[in-house]
C-alpha cells in the first residue's frame, strides 16, 4: 500500500479549498502555456502582427473624424479587439476538457467544482494581463502615445473589465458547441461582431443604420472609453451611447455577465442531468 | 453501517426524454471484491456508473456508495471513490507527472504528499520512464494505465471502471488487468462495466448482466457459464448434403444436443474437454471423410448470454472464434 499518508482530510476551512482548488486549476492553465510555448507566441502574435498590419497598411488611407493621427485611433482598438477575440480560448479550452472528460473527472473528484469556471476565469484574466502588455508595448514602439496615470490604469482595468465578462459567454459556448472542432468557427462568428463596431472606424462614417449598430456594440463603448482615458483621438459621434463611452464601458460588461453567467451555470449544471 | 457492501442501489430510474436508459436496475457489490457489469451497447452501463459517481442525478430509486447516499452525500461519497470513465479522461498537455500532480493536489493532498504520491503511482502503474512526457505522446494502454493512477490517488475504497480495455491492444489489455488485480489485493472495491463475458470472468467474482436499463441476471462467473453450456466445438461444412454426418460426429464427443445452422452450414454442440473434443472431432471426419470449410473451438460470448437469457442477440458484433 502507499507509504503517503492519505488519510485525514485536512485542517482548512471550505473557503479555504475553493481558493486553492481555484489556484491549482489557474496553475494548469499556466502550465499549459508553459508546455505550448507555440500556443503563446500565436496568441501574442496574432494582436502584435494586427498592430503593425493595420496600423501601417491602413494608417495612411484613413480618416479620423475630429481630426488626429489613425495610428493613436487604431491602437485602443486593437487592445479591444483581443480582448473580445479572447472569448474563443476561453470556449476552446472549456470544449476541450468537457468533450475529453477532464471537467467530468473533476467533478467526481471531492474539489468544488465552482473551483473548475473560477480558475479558467482568473486564468484567461492572467493571459489578457499579458497580452495587453505585449501590444501596448508594441504600439510605443510605433509611436503610439497615450496620457498616462490613472487615466492609463482605468482604460486597461476597463480592458479586463470586458473581458471578464466575455468569460462567461466563452464558458457558456464551450459547454454549448458539441466538439473541439465546432469551437474554430467561432472566429466566424466574432470577426463580423468586431468589424461592426468602432475598433476601426468611426460609426459615423458609416451607413446609417450600420453606424447605428456599430455604435451600440458593446465593444465600441469600451474602445470609445479607452481612448478617451488614453488621451487619445476619439471619432466624436453625437449619439447618446458615443457621448456616455465611459459609462457604457462600465455598464455593458455588467450586462453581458447578468445574461451570460447565469446561463454558463445552468449549462454547467445541466451536465449532472 | 454499509453492512458490507459497497455498493447498493435499488430501483435507480434515468429518463432521457422519451428513453429509459436505466428502468428499475438494481445493483448490490461486496465489499473487497471486482464486481462485473456486463451487457451490450446502450445497455446503460454508463449510465450506473455516472450515477454511483455522482455525475448523473438518478431520476428514481436508491443508491448508496461506501455506506453513503449518492444524492445527498455526494461531497462526501467523492472523497471515497475513484472513476475511470469510458474514455481516458487525462490533461493531455501535461506530462503524466504533472497530472498526477495536479489531481493530488486537487484531492487536497498538499503539494509535498501529492508529489510524494506522484512518484509512487508512476512506480506502480510502470509509467516512470514516461512520468515527463507529454501525455499527449503515450500510447493508448499507457494512457489507461494514468487515467487508472490518478483514479487511485487516495487509495478510494470503491473505483468504478467504465470499459477499462476496450479498445486496448491484448499486451495494453493484460497490464490494466494485472493493475486492477493489485488494487483489489489492497481491500479497493471494484466495479468494472464491459461487453466482454471473457474480461468479466477473468475479474471479477460476481457479474450482473444488463439490458435495457435493467438487471437480468445477477451470478457467479461459473454460473453464467454453466448458463450458456460452456465451451462448444464447431463445424462448418461444404454442402448442405454433408451436415447430418457432421451432426452425428459432433453428437459423439459432445455432452449436449448438438444445433444446426442450416443456412450457414454449422453445427455446434457443448462439450467439456475442450481440446479432446476438438482433435477427435477433427480426426474422425477426416477419417469418415466429411468435407469441411472448418472446425473451432468457440467460447461462449456475450451474446450467448443474451441468448440465453432474452432470447434475442445483442447487436455487438462479437469477437467469438478461438478456431483450431
Ligand atoms: N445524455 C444522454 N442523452 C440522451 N440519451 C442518452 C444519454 N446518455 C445515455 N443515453 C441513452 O441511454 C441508453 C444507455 O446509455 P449508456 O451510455 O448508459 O449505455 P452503455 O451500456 O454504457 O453503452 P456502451 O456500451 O455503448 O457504452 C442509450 O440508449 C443511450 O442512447
Ligand atoms: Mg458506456
């Protein structure tokens, strides 16, 4: 028999194990980037290479409403766009352990299985950290030059802000599509719902109606929100939404994760059914 | 307070829908020995196993585990199970290492006990050599045999082993045998789902058989057996005009009615000496010069459990020849 002593669960507290359980979980989920090194560098690289496409291929050729450089425009934009493209790791990886049976382990096991959506959160609010790092130092190094102090640390917590709850929509969908496979055409899915919005344009110079929509995605508010914090050209817009960026930036994720939370839990209670 | 067994379940109903995949079953296991749950495709072993796991709510019935209640004791009916499911259920970016790691410590082990027991499950399972590559490189019994360690962190008092082998080569097939024999040495209960009659006989000391969501036979391994009349010998011959002759040979060495396929130009009878019967069988047609395509040994399947016991077959193809 084992010479480890298995015996006499310990002296802790519930609130206790679900914190560590949590951190154990989180510690998977960064050693996963540890033994992918490829993963990492394509997740960093997508955001650094779209940093550098647009904003040298698209800087010339395009116009900011209320005047200002496209490259200062652009930059925000491309922070919101990884963080909303992020929902797709998210679901990618929740797909992956329910289709594979790992959640189904952990939930057999005496752990609390909050503990499971928790550490994939916190996780993937790690990995945002770093890359939104990584492309902020990449557009320094183009130029890019935002206002700092508190108005820099607001528009990034704002950045995570968002894609906190997006969470919760990529759990919900990686416990919805049936196979890891399903989970790739999401980015189907997301690149249209980030084109129509104001991470490359200014809704006002599009269509009417399509400014419309783009102007009230929730995406564009928080975009708005961040170049307003960073100092930097805005793309004015009269709307109502467009003049509360700063509050819809706050206001939307909320939202977003009254809807998507309760729904990522149902999704994942519906498995014990 | 389990009164030793471990476990019981009375009447357990699962609907999906319009479909019962558990209709009534009842289940009892003593405690210490392999346990086997033996049917078909769809049968619903999984979905016993997924119940008495706590995975699944069971939609009616009863059923405790290690003397607990698997409904309102779950917490605690976790902390005293094991689970290999159907499929190896391992992180398969991590190294075997790290995922024995990583389930101790989520079995609240502490980090130092659960590398401690890391290195002692790697030792047992005969996975140190590989214990850091990558999961996602092993073969699939190499596989098994992880998904079967980490099932046994905290040496649980009863595992539960959906389909341990199948699909697993016979070398890969032996080794998780030889690893479930060495648990139950060490007072584990094992509960094991397969299709195989020859895996559960084998194993385990006791078989219910299932189907339809239901318990149809609940018996010793020999019982079962005896059942189904055994061994048989049989023999395909060339034209239909030769089957009486074989029937009389078979007749000769056999302790049974020999039966006939008329369509497939088979016949078939029990018989005890297994090999006796196949060489004198063999002999003497030869000798009376009867033409045939072939002549076996078949042990009985799965199948003629059912057979036997519903009067319609299963719809596994079977693996049944074990020829001459
Ligand atoms: N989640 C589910 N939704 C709908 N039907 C289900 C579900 N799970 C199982 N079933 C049905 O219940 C029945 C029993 O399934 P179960 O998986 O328990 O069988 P099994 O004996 O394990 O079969 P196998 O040998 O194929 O693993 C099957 O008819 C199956 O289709
Ligand atoms: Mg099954």
């Amino acid at each position: 028999m084992s010479a480890v002593d298995l015996t006499g669960p310990s002296r802790h507290g519930r609130l206790y194990w679900l914190l560590a359980d949590c951190g154990n979980i989180v510690r998977r989920g960064l050693t996963h980037y540890q033994r992918q090194p490829v993963n990492i560098a394509w997740q960093l690289g997508f955001p650094i290479l779209s940093v550098l496409l647009y904003g040298y291929v698209f800087g010339s050729a395009m116009t900011v409403p209320g005047g200002g450089d496209y490259k200062d425009f652009l930059m925000p934009g491309m922070f919101v766009m990884t963080m909303a493209f992020g929902f797709i790791n998210t679901a990618t990886v929740v797909v992956y352990d329910s289709t594979k049976g790992v959640i189904d382990r952990f939930r057999s096991m005496p752990m609390a299985s909050s503990a499971v959506v928790a550490g994939r959160g916190v996780t993937d609010l790690v990995v945002a950290c770093a890359e939104l790092g990584i492309m902020m130092l990449t557009a320094l190094a183009m130029g890019w030059r935002p206002d700092g102090g508190w108005g820099f640390l607001a528009a990034f917590g704002l950045l995570l802000w968002l894609r906190f709850a997006l969470i919760w929509i990529g759990v919900w969908l990686g416990l919805l599509v049936p196979n890891p496979e399903a989970a790739g055409g999401l980015f189907a899915v997301a690149f249209p719902l980030t084109m129509i919005s104001s991470i490359f344009v200014a809704p006002q110079l599009m269509p009417d109606w399509l400014g419309w929509v783009a102007a009230w995605n929730p995406i564009s508010s928080t975009a708005a929100a961040a170049r307003e914090l960073f100092g930097t050209p805005v793309g004015g817009g009269d709307s109502w939404v467009e003049q509360h960026a700063l509050l819809m930036a706050g206001v939307w994720p909320v939202v977003l994760t009254v809807i998507f939370l309760p729904l990522a839990v149902r999704r994942f209670q519906r498995l014990s059914r | 307070m389990n009164d030793g067994y471990a476990v019981r379940a009375e009447a357990l109903e699962k609907r999906y829908g319009e479909k019962r995949a558990l209709d009534g079953f009842d289940l009892v296991v003593r405690e210490g020995t392999v346990h086997g749950l033996l049917g078909p495709n769809g049968a619903g072993k999984t979905t016993a196993v997924r119940i008495l796991s706590t995975l699944i709510r069971l939609d009616g019935g009863r059923a405790e585990v290690a003397g607990l209640d698997v409904t309102r004791q779950a917490r605690e009916v976790r902390a005293r199970i094991g689970l290999t499911g159907q499929y190896a259920a391992v992180d398969e970016v991590l190294t075997g290492r790290q995922n024995l790691e990583m389930f101790g410590r989520l079995f609240h082990l502490g980090g130092r006990r659960a590398r401690a027991r890391a290195v002692e499950l790697l030792e047992q399972f005969d996975l140190t050599d590989a214990a850091d590559r990558g999961v996602g490189k092993y073969s699939g019994g190499m596989r098994r045999r992880l998904d079967l360690a980490a099932s046994m962190i905290l040496a649980p008092a009863v595992l539960f082993l959906d389909e341990p082998t199948t699909g697993l080569d016979p070398r890969s097939r032996g080794e998780v045998w030889e690893s479930v024999r060495a648990l139950v040495a060490g007072g584990t209960t094992v509960l094991l789902t397969t299709q195989y009659l020859e895996e559960a006989d084998k194993l385990a000391s006791r078989i219910t058989v299932i189907d339809q969501g239901r318990a149809i036979a609940d018996d010793t391994p020999d019982g079962l057996k005896n059942l189904v009349g055994g061994d048989r010998v049989e023999v395909v011959v060339a034209e239909r005009a030769e089957l009486p002759r074989a029937v009389k040979v078979v007749a000769r060495v056999s302790d049974g009615e020999p039966e006939t396929d008329e369509d497939a130009l088979r016949v078939h009878a029990p018989v005890t000496d297994r090999v006796n019967a196949l060489t004198e069988v063999a002999r003497t047609l030869r000798d009376e010069g009867v033409r045939v395509e072939d002549i076996g040994l078949r042990r009985p399947s799965l199948d003629d459990v059912f057979l036997r016991l519903t009067g319609h077959r299963t719809d596994v193809p079977q693996s049944k020849e074990a020829s001459a």
